[in-house]
C-alpha cells in the first residue's frame, strides 16, 4: 500500500456521510433556512464544535451577573 492510498483511505472515513432523521422545531429549521439551503451542514458543525466543547452560549442564564456596588449607608437618594 503507499503513501497516496493510505491517504485516500484515510480521507473516505473523513467524507463518509451517513443520513438519519431528526425531528426539529419548525421554527428553528426556518431559521437556519436564513443562513443556508443546507441545514444538515450547519447542524453538523454545531455537533462538531458542541462535541469539542467550544459552544459559547449567550442566554441568560449562561451570563455571569454584574454587580454594582452599593453606595455607603447614608448615601441613599431616597
């Protein structure tokens, strides 16, 4: 076996692509429409990244509170 078939090997199990059925939100399918005509590649890059830890959510409750400090006790405009 050389080099250039071991590389062709190794890059069929990268690109082998395997087809299931997934229910989704209607609305979250419209909305990954916007982005492109083909949802699978963008649901399987989330599953990569989500997959390798590197999803960043940014919803309330992922947020870390900011906390304002208290002015001194007599300072209070009531």
């Amino acid at each position: 076996m050389t080099m250039k078939e071991k590389a062709t090997n190794g890059e069929q199990k990268l690109t082998e692509k395997v087809e299931i059925s997934i229910r989704l939100d209607s609305e979250l399918v419209e909305q990954i429409r916007h982005l492109t005509n083909d949802p699978s590649k963008v649901i399987e890059v989330a599953i990569r990244q989500w997959l390798r830890g590197e999803t960043s959510r940014d919803d309330e409750l992922t947020r870390t509170p900011i906390r304002k400090p208290l002015p001194p006790r007599g300072e209070w405009n009531d």
